[in-house]
C-alpha cells in the first residue's frame, strides 16, 4: 500500500511515517519500492504503526518503543520483561507526578503569599 493509504489506515500522518522511517522504527527494504520509486507499504508495517500507538498512548517514548520493537523482533521480549518494562514506567509516572504536585503546591503558597511582590518579582 501507497503512504497515502498507510496514513488513512493507521490514524498517522504521512509526516510522522516518515518520521518513523527515518528513526529507524519503521524499516523498508529496497525491494519493497514500485518502479516510479513510491513505496509499497507491506501490511506488517500497519500492524507495527498499531503497536507504535498502543505503547505511545500508555506513555512510552519513541526511544523505548524502539527498545520494545527491537526485542520482539529478535523475540527476545517476554511477557515478563514487558511487564518488567512496564512497572519501571509506572514508577518513573509516579516520580513525574510526585514532582508536578511539589511544584503545583509551590505554585499555591506563592500565589497565597502573593502581597504585591508576587514570586519575588517586582514591577
């Protein structure tokens, strides 16, 4: 299938496939191009973008997605070192989250305080 078609079935842009190409998260091979040199897409590429949207909405980076897609294709990927991965995320997620309430909290005591030298800024 043709890019246009590609991005019409997976939700992508044609810009982000390429995107993807050029990190190295999707791969082609030269045999896979027509003779006007368009790329004919072949479906397992459709089925990766699926995995590439399922891992980037539960938050995983474009980094560790590579890191996923490259221990599955050498099936090297459990379900134990999935789960492994995935409790490692939750953890970082908390310690994100734990630092965005330190800050939101920051935030409230200054605006409370707040007496016409607003966060030690004067006009």
């Amino acid at each position: 299938m043709l890019i246009g078609e590609l991005s019409e079935k997976s939700g992508f842009s044609r810009d982000t496939i390429r995107y993807y190409e050029k990190l190295g998260l999707l791969k082609m091979s030269r045999k896979n191009r027509l003779p006007n040199a368009y790329k004919d897409y072949p479906a397992e590429i459709l089925l990766r973008l699926a995995h590439i949207k399922k891992l980037k909405n539960i938050g995983f980076t474009l980094t560790e997605i590579g890191g996923v897609l490259a221990l599955l294709e050498r099936n090297l990927a459990s379900c134990e070192m999935l789960k492994k991965m995935g409790r490692e995320k939750i953890e970082q997620m908390e310690e994100k989250i734990a630092e965005l309430e330190h800050f939101k909290n920051a935030m409230r005591r200054e605006i409370e305080q707040c007496d016409g030298n607003c966060f030690g800024i004067r006009k």
